[in-house]
C-alpha cells in the first residue's frame, strides 16, 4: 500500500499546469533560437525577434517530424 501512494504521489508531482508547459516551452524557444535571431539582426524582445524565434522553432519541428523531410528535394 505505502509504494502504491507512493508511486500516485510521484505521478502527481510530475503533473504540470497549462502555464508551466508554456513557461517551459518559452524558456526552450528563448535558449535555443534567441542568439541565432540576434545575429540575424532582430531586436531582442522586439515583435520581429519573436516571430524570427518561433519560426525557426517550427521549421524544426517539421523538420524533425517528417522522416522523409529534407529541404531542396526534388521529387
């Protein structure tokens, strides 16, 4: 009984809200697109570099998504 109430408190604490998953998200886009958006010109915290940020964000989701994905292909 005590490693199942155990095993749902770990389930539960590993939940996380709406709100954090969109903080995490942001973070991750923020460290991992913001330099290259920087050098690319775009103001940071300005409209512009955030688009430039989430762009670059969905090219590589797609990217990453698409097994057969591969830019310039000819058919």
């Amino acid at each position: 009984m005590k490693i199942l109430t155990l095993a749902l408190a770990l389930l539960l604490a590993a939940c996380a809200t709406p709100e954090q998953r969109a903080d995490e998200m942001a973070g991750y886009i923020t460290e991992n697109y913001s330099a290259t958006c920087l050098k690319l010109g775009y103001t940071a915290g300005s409209d512009n570099h955030r688009n430039c940020m989430l762009s670059m964000y969905n090219a590589d989701q797609v990217r990453n998504s698409v097994p057969w994905y591969r830019p310039g292909r000819r058919w």
